[in-house]
C-alpha cells in the first residue's frame, strides 16, 4: 500500500517500512506522529480525499534530528560595493513509516 502525506507544506509518497527526510518536526526522537492522509494506493484501488481522507493517517517514528550541508548565499550589487555573504543549514528530521491507516 501506498500513500501520499503531506508534513511542512510538502507532499511525500511513502510505503510501509519506509525511511525519508522531511522538513523539521518540533518532537522529540522516538516519538510516533500521525501524518494526514491525502491519497491511497492500494493496487487498483485509489481514494482520495478532500483534502484529507477522514480517518486514516499514517503513523511515523521520529529517528532523528540534523541539519543538512551548508549552502553559500551570496548577494550583491554591481558597482555599489554592496556585498552580503551567508550561510543556511536546513534542519531536517529522519523519519520511519510504521503504519498506514
């Protein structure tokens, strides 16, 4: 079966037993969050919701927390003398789907 949930804006596709990435969650490590639900797959058969399917979330374990590379952002104006550097680290959490439903 798979699903298709939606965490920090972002919609991901996922299946049981699966490990991904999104966008920080405020929990602590080891925690279980319920994802809504917007779209199941199973084989043949697709539901969809509105925008959620009621009743149905997908449960996840937090396994942990980090920060990803550092990226470079620079900006400047030519011929002004204008420069800006900075760096950015996204904080990402880890994360395992135990259970669709």
């Amino acid at each position: 079966m798979q699903a298709i949930i939606e965490a920090g804006g972002k919609q991901y596709t996922i299946t049981e037993g699966q490990k991904f990435y999104v966008d920080r969650l405020n929990v602590d490590i080891g925690t279980v969050v319920d994802l809504p639900v917007l779209m199941t797959i199973d084989g043949e058969k697709i539901v969809t919701g509105t925008p959620y399917i009621k009743g149905v979330v997908a449960k996840v374990k937090v396994l942990e927390q980090f920060k990803d590379k550092k990226i470079l952002v620079f900006k400047y104006k030519p011929k002004k003398n204008e420069r800006k550097r900075q760096g950015h680290r996204q904080p990402h959490t880890k994360v395992l789907v135990e259970k669709i439903g």
